[in-house]
C-alpha cells in the first residue's frame, strides 16, 4: 500500500501515539531508571563507612603506640566509642536501608536508602562477623590499656590482623561505586536510545509533513494561483485516496467544471443554444442550486424559450403577411379556387397531411357546412362533404364558434391519407371562420404529428381574414348571379317587346 494513500488522521494517530509513547518511556527513566540523590547517597554512605573503619583502624594504631596511654585514655577510649558508633550506624543502614535526615531547617533533605542488593548480602554477613570480632578486640586493647598490663598492652597485631576487615570495606564501597557506574551507564545507554527514537519520530514527522501536506499544499496553491488568472488548464497532478489527495481531485474537477462551463457558454454565446455541458456525467448531475452550470444552463434555456418565442412569432407573422398576400390575390377567384389556394398553402405552411375548407351553404332556411377544397399528399383531393350544424366535431365547433383541438385522435375517426396509406391522425385541428360572431366555414386540419399552441393560435388570427375574404367572394358571386339573372330577365324583356 502506498504510504500517500493512508488518511492523514490516522498518520496523526499513529505520530501521537508514538509522542505519548515517548513520552511516557522518558517519564519511566526518569522515575527507575534515572540516578537519583537516593543513589548518589548509598554512595557517599559506603564511602563514609569505609573511611570510617580506616579511622577507627588508625585511632587503634595510633591508641596503642603511645607511651603514656593514662594521660589522655579517656578521650581516647571516647574518641574510640564514637567512631565504633558511627560506624555500627553506617553499616545498619546500608545492609537494612532507611530513611535518612540531613541538614537543618529549610535546607534539610530526606534520603531513602535502599536494602543491600543481593549481590552483596554474603559480603555484609562477612563483614558482620568481622565486625564482632573487631569490637572485642578492641575492647580487649581498651581494658589492657585501662589496666596497665604489659600483657594486654602487647596488641600491636591488631591493626595489621584487621587488613582484611579493611578490605570487606573496601570491597563494600567498590560496589556501590560499580552498581552506581552501571545504573548510569544504563541510564546515558537509554537517553542515547530515547534521543535516537525521539530523533527518528521528529525527521518522520518532517518528511510526513512536508510529503503529504507542505508539497501538495504547494502544488495546490500553484494551481488554484493559475486558474484565478484564467489558465483553466493547469492540473495538480497528485493523485491519492488521502485527504489532501481528495482536496486535489476536488481542485482538478473545478478546474474541469470552469474549462467546460466556458466552452459551454462560449458555444452558446455563438448561439449554438443546442450546445450540451460537456463535463463529467450529466448536466443534471453537475446542476447545484446557485451554481455556475445550473447558471449557465438557465441562461441557455431562457436563450432558447426567447430564440424559440422569436421564431414562433416570426412564423406567425410571416403567415399573416404571406396569407395576407394570398387572399388578396385571390379575392376575384371562383370560391372553390379561393379554398383550393387557401386550405393547401395552410397546410403545406403548418406542414400538416391534410386540411379540409368547408363553406356554408343553405338550402331554404336550413344551413349546413359545405366542403369546396381537400388538400392531401400535395394535391388536390376532390370531396364532396356535407355536414349538418351539430353533427360530429365540424358541426358542433360550427354551432359553439368554438376552436375544438384533439390531441389524442380516436380510431374511428377520419383518415389521413400518406405515403404510407391511410393513417389515424394524431391531431386535428377545427377552426370556425367567423366574422363579426359570424360563421363563414370552418377548416379541419389533420396532422400525423401535434399541433404546437402558437399554430392553433396562428389559424385563429388568420380565421377572420378569411372569413372576411370568403364572405366578400360569396357576395361578389351574389351580386354577379344577380347581375346575370337582371340581364337574362332584361334580354327576355327585349324579345318579348
């Protein structure tokens, strides 16, 4: 496993751990391992206990050399107790351990010595019993002394017999020396130690940091530097599963959203409106609230409802103007060929599949909606077609003067005639022809796709020019059939005379 790849909490743990761990091993040096005064002590005692006995060694020799002993025996024989004493105090408390006061007032100190180790309690023993002897000895030189007795004062022997207590002593003192010596070779060999580990941890800590954080840091710095000036390009090539390495991912996926947002809004500032964001995943996926591809999606779509209401608009008033200009034209033409032209530039301009014109008629006072022009397949389709006000959807729409819009056609409706045969339209759209609330016809256009509402809404402004037109030919064609009628009656008038 790559050690960029391990989360940087748990590196954090693990140096912490490694601290308290330091921590609390220097913490057992210095409470065991350490030397203490305690140790510096026993010591000092071992030292004063084999001074001690060369003294009282030195105060016999000197004790028993002299030549008129009775002048000053008695501070001898003191002199002699008080050093047998501190030495029997001495020897006590380092083969029992203790504890010791030393000094007075505010500077006093108490000192814990320790029981004799092991090691040494054969060579306390040994000493013990030298110990014994050496006092009876010595009580045996103070009583010959005391007693004047050649015999007793004979014990010049007895400093030279006692060279060996003086090395029990001695072998004493070198043994406090050498556990002293070894305690601090232990300890110096784990300060060496524990500054060697403590050193290890500090230089782990320093690479660990300055690989997984000050270098990525860095380059992250680096980069987000670049793409505040714009160079949207500029990647942090640092690619691992820690924290940082998520971070870095985070800042390379904004620079990607930002580089394909802009050629997002660049393609739309072209007025490509069908341009699509081109970045990971979906747009939805990349769309928060408030953010720039949500932004930019927004202001694409606004683009296009505002380009889509243009051009509806436009076609409509190209319509109008276009219809406008048929009408005019047509005008003077026989109805059937006003409906022709009007009903098959209808459908080809809404690219239906067929449209029907229907006209009323009346027969007596009875009206009814009489077909004048089918446009189909892009010919003429001749259909003779009455249909009854009220009857289906032509005649209630006639009836209602209403727009009627069928968006889901039933089958048994009419069919609408394609290339591909007879088909059931998806749409139908009956329009009425009114003028001044006067119905003038209707047209039924049939669509195999929808109708959009701005076409419905196309056919309905161009209903009343229509019915304008038609009710002007109608009349036109009324007038006409009146004029031929009063000549023909006139004619005959003439003949008759």
């Amino acid at each position: 496993m790559n050690f960029k790849n391990i989360k940087l909490r748990r590196i954090a743990y693990f140096f912490g751990a490694l601290l308290i761990l330091l921590a609390l091993v220097n913490f057992f040096v210095f409470r065991y391992v350490n030397i203490s005064s305690n140790d510096v002590y026993s010591v000092n005692k071992s030292i004063d206990l084999e001074e001690t006995a060369e003294k009282l060694n030195l105060a016999i020799s000197i004790f028993i050399k002299q030549e008129n002993p009775s002048e000053t025996l008695a501070e001898e024989v003191k002199i002699l107790n008080r050093l047998r004493a501190e030495y029997q105090a001495a020897f006590a408390l380092l083969r029992n351990g203790g504890t010791v006061l030393v000094g007075e007032g505010t500077q006093r100190e108490t000192y814990e010595i320790a029981p004799a180790p092991a090691a040494l309690q054969n060579t306390f023993a040994q000493l013990e019993r030298d110990w014994k002897q050496y006092q009876e000895d010595i009580n045996l030189a103070i009583d010959g002394l005391v007693k004047a007795n050649d015999d007793n004062r004979d014990i010049a022997w007895l400093p030279t017999k006692y060279e060996k207590f003086l090395g029990q002593n001695q072998k004493v003192r070198e043994a406090y020396q050498a556990q002293l010596a070894q305690k601090r070779k232990r300890a110096d060999t784990l300060f060496i130690i524990l500054l060697i580990f403590g050193a290890a941890i500090i230089v782990s800590i320093y690479f660990t940091v300055r690989n997984l954080l000050l270098i990525p840091i860095g380059r992250i710095a680096r980069t987000s530097r670049e793409l505040s000036r714009g160079n949207l390009s500029y990647k942090i090539d640092y690619d691992y599963d820690s924290e940082i390495g998520y971070i870095a991912r985070n800042v390379n996926d904004l620079a990607d959203i930002l580089k394909n947002a802009t050629d997002f809004s660049n393609e739309i500032g072209k007025g490509n409106l069908e341009a699509q964001y081109k970045g990971k995943g979906t747009l939805e996926q990349n769309t928060n609230e408030g953010g720039i591809i949500g932004a930019l999606q927004s202001m694409r779509d606004r683009l296009k409802e505002v380009a889509e209401k243009d051009r509806q608009e436009r076609w409509v008033s190209t319509g109008l103007t276009q219809f406008a200009d048929i009408l005019r034209n047509s005008s003077n033409a026989h109805l059937n060929d006003l409906s022709y032209s009007i009903i098959s530039n209808l459908v080809n301009y809404m690219e239906a599949n067929q449209g029907i014109l229907f006209v009323i008629n009346e027969e007596g006072s009875k009206e009814y909606l009489q077909s004048t022009a089918c446009y189909a397949i892009n010919r003429r389709k001749y259909l003779d077609k009455k249909v009854e006000v009220g009857e289906g959807l032509l005649g209630q729409a006639y009836q209602d003067k209403e727009t009627i819009y069928i968006n889901d056609v039933p089958k048994e409706y009419e069919k609408v005639t394609s290339a591909l045969g007879a088909t059931t339209p998806r749409a139908v759209l009956i329009v009425p022809l009114m003028m001044n609330e006067n119905v003038q016809g209707a047209v039924e256009i049939l669509s195999l796709k929808e109708i959009k509402p701005y076409q419905i809404s196309f056919v309905q402004r161009l209903a009343e020019n229509i019915a304008s037109t038609i009710a002007l030919v109608k009349n036109s064609m009324k007038a006409n059939q009146i004029l031929i009628e009063s000549e023909e009656i006139e004619r005959r008038t003439k003949r008759r005379g």
